[in-house]
C-alpha cells in the first residue's frame, strides 16, 4: 500500500517531511488538510492531536516530520539514507534536526504570531535576537560544508524550510554569505525544490507577505 501523507503543501514541516520522502523516492499519496471533507474528519479521527504531518503505512500511524522520516528510514532501509548508520555521524544528524526545529522554526512562528496578534509579546525582541545568535552560529558553521552534517541528510530537510521562512520573517543579513549560500542550496536541491513548487500556490497564505526574489 501507498504512505498516506496528511499535510498542507505550505507548511514547513510538512515541506520537511515531503523533501525527506522525495530524497528516497518513497512513494505517497497526499491528503490535503484545507477543512474539506472528508478528509478533515477522517484526520480527525485518526490524530486527535491534530497536529499535521501525520502518515499512515499499512494501517499504522506515524506523526510529526521527524518521526515520519525516522520511521521511513527504518521502514525503507534500501532507500538512500537520511540519517548515518554511523551511530555518532547519525547523532549529529539528529542534533541538528531539532537545532533547526528548536532554534530557528520556533522563534520564527513566535515572530509571526506576535505580528498577527496572536500571542502578545514585547514586539518580538527576544525572538529576533534569538535569529542573529542562530545565524551566527549557523554562517559559521556552513563556512566550509555543503551540508549541516556530513551529507544531504534529515538534518537538510529540517533546514530547508526552517530558513525558506525564516528568511522571510526576519532576514539573513547579507555578511552572513556562507548561511546564503547554504539556503541558496537547499531551495535548490531537487527533493526540496518539488515540495517548495507544490507549495507555490498557496503563498498568499504567508502573513506577513512572501517577499519576491527570496525564494
């Protein structure tokens, strides 16, 4: 049986989850989550959590892009690898996932939330000097790799969406050139540019507006 993939193209995690199973060619049938039936109800009953992206694999439930992407490793082991079989290298992997989770993805939704007036805050300081410490960090990393750690990798597919809209929200600045190039490469990787095409309609959703030329 076809994955069946429970997701909206323009979020983040779910472009996370979708440029891991594009990178192993892993089949899957997408249910579009947008409120019509039925598959809303049927999300519903299948996650109550309702947190989306959530997959069904012969009858199983796996949710949230990391674990979809740790199960479809595990589930697909002739498929080319996301994370290491070198335990220290897949660690490292994994650190780095949750770094663009943890570090860059949250403050990012933090900064949107307080513009829309969703959350209240003190106009957002606090995640923005969060963004200039994670960009530091990160320009220094990537000045001499190609990838976050070691090869393309699970770590990537958490990055390339992290910084797509990162960047959006609250821009790169230009001296960090080797975070540029970095994001400059992962827009471009063949997985992830499908997920990002596919989410191309529905940019009007992003709001704070999708700048031109940044994506």
């Amino acid at each position: 049986m076809t994955i069946q993939l429970y997701s909206h193209p323009f979020s983040s995690y779910c472009q996370k989850a979708k440029a891991g199973l594009y990178e192993k060619g892993i089949a899957f049938e997408e249910k579009m989550l947008d409120g019509s039936e039925p598959v809303a109800s049927a999300f519903a009953a299948l996650w109550p959590i309702a947190k989306f992206p959530a997959a069904v694999d012969d009858g199983r439930l796996v949710f949230d892009a990391t674990g979809i992407l740790e199960y479809a490793e595990a589930r697909f082991p002739a498929t080319p690898r996301l994370i290491p079989a070198d335990p220290v290298a897949a660690a490292e992997v994994r650190l780095w996932d949750r770094f663009f989770d943890n570090y860059v993805n949250y403050p990012q939704q933090r900064l949107v939330y307080i513009a829309i007036g969703r959350e209240h805050d003190d106009g957002g300081d606090r995640w923005r000097a969060a963004f200039d410490t994670a960009y530091a960090l990160l320009d220094e990393r990537m000045a001499d790799r190609e990838w976050v750690a070691g090869d393309f990798s699970l770590a990537d597919c958490a990055a390339a969406p992290a910084l797509l809209y990162a960047d959006w929200t609250y821009a790169i600045p230009e001296r960090f050139a080797a975070l540029h190039a970095y994001r400059a490469r992962l827009l471009a990787r063949p997985s992830y540019a499908r997920a990002l095409d596919e989410a191309r309609p529905f940019r009007h959703y992003f709001p704070l507006g999708a700048p031109e030329g940044r994506d």
